[in-house]
C-alpha cells in the first residue's frame, strides 16, 4: 500500500522558477500521488497568475527564487 503522505511539506508556499530563465512560480498544495515517487502540484504562475498542475519530479530540479 502507497503511503499518501506528500514527502516534502516544506516545499508549500516556496517560490522557484522554471529551469535557469523561466519565470517564477509558487508551490501551493500537493494534488495527487501519481506513482511511488511523484506526485502532481498545483503551482501558481507569478506572472499571470495562472494555477495549474506540474509534476513534484520536475519542481525538485527548478531552481529557487531568491
């Protein structure tokens, strides 16, 4: 049985950018699981305000907003 507990809580309300030049987007709350070690976000596009969903996979290699 899949343990449903989000591995990383710290990540909630952290800012980080998509690869080197992206813009900058907030990681509001974990979704769903989709497999043993990924999980969907839903993330909020600082730019346009725009929220939508990106893999927790991906979010562990965008860099920080500082």
């Amino acid at each position: 049985m899949l343990n449903d507990q989000f591995p990383s809580p710290d990540l909630i309300g952290e800012y980080r950018q998509f690869g080197e030049m992206g813009p900058a987007y907030k990681i509001v709350r974990p979704v769903r699981r989709v497999d043993k070690d990924d999980w969907v976000l839903l993330i909020e596009v600082l730019e346009t305000g725009e929220e939508t969903e990106y893999r927790f996979s991906k979010v562990k290699n965008d860099p920080k907003v500082h």
